[in-house]
C-alpha cells in the first residue's frame, strides 16, 4: 500500500477550472515530483513517483483544455511497461 496518493487535482486556464477525472491521478502512489510542460497546443502534467521497483513515470496530456491522453511508464523496464488511456469528452454541447 502506498503511503500517500494524489486525492485532488485542481488547474485553471485563464480563470476556467479544468475537469480532471479522478481516475486519472487516484491510483499514483507516492508522487515524489510534479512537473508541468507545456507548448502551444498541448499542455502535461509529468508525476514521478513509486517506490524503488514499483517506480513510474505518469504523464497526463490536455489540449484544449481537456485532458486526452494518460500514460503510466514503468521506470524499471520503460520500454516494455506502459499503460496508456485515452480521453474523450462530447464537446458539441458547448
């Protein structure tokens, strides 16, 4: 068991609260950094965290301000452990 987990998340653009679902984050156990990158389309939220053999790199995508994308990558074997979700949000309402 994790001896501390990410319970909320909160960002705003330009006074907009942006909608993060809490199983984006709510399973990252022991976040020891956070980091935000971002470019001009896109912006990601980089959480590293874990213990020694169970560390990870997560990396939350959002573009207009909607997250897209989720990707969970295994520090030990990066390339060949990953877990990947993808976002999508009906827009047409707004």
């Amino acid at each position: 068991m994790p001896s501390s987990v990410l319970a909320e998340m909160n960002i705003k653009i330009e006074g907009d609260k942006i909608f993060i679902p809490l199983s984006a984050f709510s399973d990252l156990g022991n976040p020891k950094q956070i980091f935000i990158e971002s470019n001009k389309d896109e912006f990601a939220i980089i959480i590293n965290g874990g213990g020694s053999s169970t560390s990870y790199k997560a990396i939350l995508i959002f573009k207009d301000k909607y997250i897209t994308k989720r990707k969970v990558i295994l520090s030990e074997f990066p390339d060949q452990v990953w877990e990947e979700t993808n976002y999508s949000f009906n827009q047409s309402s707004q």
